[in-house]
C-alpha cells in the first residue's frame, strides 16, 4: 500500500490521547478526505474495540490508530512515595489527605497490539518506542501500514530498518509529548524545518512533518521541504469536534500571549502545553518525578478533578508552540480552508 493511497490530501490528524481525538473528530477528517487517527495507548482492549466501531459507524474511509511502545515499569514503593511527596503541594491545594495510588501504571502494550491487529485499521502509527521486524510483519500480514514517529535522523533510520512504511517527523514545536526513543529526550531540539529535509535525505521512505503546522501555507513548506505528508494536531484540538475539556478549549482559543513550553511534570516525558500553575509548582523538581507512565497514572486523579472543577491551572493543556494561530471551526470547513490554502500558496 502507498501512503497517498489512505487519503485524498495529504494531511493527518495527529493523535491526541486522553479523549481529544474522539470517534468524532477522526470521522469528520477521514470523510473531508484527510487520515483521521485515533489515539489508543490509554485504552483497554475493550475500550479499543468499542472506539473503532463508532469511528466504522461514522465512516467508510480509511483511519489510523495510534498506540504508545511501553514497557510495564515495576516501581519501588520507595520511589512511589518519593513521587507522591513531589505532587504533595499540588494534591494538597485541592484539599486531599492523600494522593490515590494508582492500580495499574498503564494498559499492557502487547495486547493493545495484538487488539490493533484484530482490528485492522488501515494504518498505524507508534510513539515513544520501536517495534522489532517480526512485530511489522504481523502488521503487514493484516494490511496495515505502518508509520514510525521520529524526533531525530537515527530514530528515522532505525524505524525504517525495522521495516516501517513512513515515518513522522515531529519537530521540537510539536505540543503534547515529545517521541524521543534513543538517547536523552533533551538532545532531541530540532524543529520541524530543520529535521525534516535531514529526514528526507536520509531516508527512502516517505516522511510525514509534524510540527507547528497550522495552516495551508505551512503545508506547502513541509511539503517542498521533502514531507509527502504532514501531521496536524493543535489546528484539530480547537475544532467544533474535538473531544477536550471546554474550558481547555476555551484556553486555547484565547492563548494569544500564554507561553507554551516542556514540562516532564505531569507525566515524566517531555511534553509541549499552555504553562499554567501546575507547571510552575513542580517546576523546580520535575527532573526528579519518576518516568512515564509512573508519573503520568499518579497525575490523572489530580487531572480529573480539575476536569471536574473547569480548573485549568490543574489540568495538563497539551497544546503546539503555533497554538495562537489555531482557528476554531467545523473539521469540514477547516480541511476546505486548508487545502485551498495549500493549493493557493
């Protein structure tokens, strides 16, 4: 299968977990003719399989399903304790005696795979880690094409020697978290317009840029600058289909002057969002919070109650450093503005 074979243009909708890119959003995208993606890696089996059939229940053309490459991390009860004594002075200002402890740190990464190959989504698409050679076959054998996401030339190589069909290129402007998988998350800085062309040459599969791209005049770019494709995720996040928080919503749309930046504090991987007051609390020790997924389980129960309460400042507002150019709107008349732009530029 050929990459330009799962869309009519060249746009993907980047997967945002935690409920943003619902069945809804991936839908509308897919049918205005770009690769809706749904974003799993927070998702049971069941709950992987009750999402697809809603997106199948809402169209006939192809999507992407998107899944996290995780290990099930056995922390100490020692460095359980030391995370939550890190949180104290942010579970303490809801008013809590303690922080929950999690039951489980993360959905287990081998049967999110083997549910994704019963599935059999037309293409999908992995970050934080790599598949070995006889986990792309199996994703071959299905029919599924398989994306690689990328931050520096050697994860892009070591993706395509795995036998990956495309790759993404996701540029330090990227909101959400960072893919880096081999070496520190910090040395990966490049943005988009320096490491995609770098992709591109040294790699014989497509590459697919991913970062800041906000516009059809920013595809345009990505495109001469060797993408066959982009992914976009902040222009999706303030659309009408959207699945975030309103108040989340309502905050992007009115980040004029709030300053995105990396903060490993909610979840313990580097990850681009709207600075806020959880981000300033932590500031001073969030090289010391554990790894993701310990941080990101002992997070979500302070997340949900600020989600319950419409308190921002508490919840993690993953959000692209071009955030302030995102134009709220239906997906259908975004997508025309996009390509319309695009072909015009």
């Amino acid at each position: 299968m050929e990459l330009h074979a799962l869309f009519k243009f060249p746009i993907l909708q980047g997967p945002m977990a935690g409920g943003a890119s619902r069945a809804e959003l991936v839908a509308a995208v897919s049918n205005s003719g770009g690769l809706g993606c749904m974003a799993g890696s927070l998702m049971s089996p069941a709950a992987l399989r009750d999402e697809v059939g809603r997106i199948r229940a809402m169209t006939d053309e192809p999507f992407l399903l998107n899944l996290f490459v995780l290990q099930t991390p056995t922390p100490s009860t020692e460095e359980v304790n030391a995370a939550v004594e890190l949180l104290r002075p942010v579970w303490e200002s809801l008013g809590w005696d303690k922080l929950p402890i999690p039951s489980r740190w993360c959905q287990d990464f081998d049967t999110q795979f083997d549910t994704l190959i019963e599935l059999r989504p037309a293409a999908a698409s992995f970050t934080f880690g790599i598949l070995t050679p006889i986990q792309v076959e199996r994703l071959h054998d299905a029919g599924i094409y398989v994306i690689g996401t990328v931050t520096t030339v050697d994860e892009a190589l070591a993706w395509e020697n795995v036998g990956a069909d495309a790759v993404i290129a996701s540029g330090i402007e990227s909101g959400g978290h960072r893919g880096t998988f081999l070496g520190p998350q910090e040395d990966a800085t490049l943005g988009g317009k320096a490491l995609w062309p770098q992709v591109a040459e040294a790699v014989k599969i497509p590459m697919i840029a991913a970062g800041g791209i906000m516009t059809g005049v920013d595809i345009a770019e990505a495109l001469s600058l060797g993408a066959q494709a982009v992914q976009m995720g902040s222009a999706f996040l303030v659309t009408d289909e959207s699945g975030i928080h309103p108040a989340y919503k309502q905050r992007l749309i009115e980040a004029r002057d709030t300053p995105t930046r990396l903060t490993r504090a909610f979840s313990g991987r580097y990850a681009r969002g709207l600075e806020n007051t959880f981000m300033r609390k932590m500031e001073n020790v969030e090289k010391q919070v554990p790894a993701y997924p310990v941080q990101n389980a002992l997070t979500t129960g302070i997340r949900a109650a600020a989600a319950e309460r419409g308190d921002t400042e508490l919840m993690s507002l993953w959000a692209g450093a071009e955030i302030r150019r995102a134009r709220p709107m239906p997906v259908a008349k975004l997508m025309q503005m996009l390509v319309a732009e695009m072909r015009t530029s």
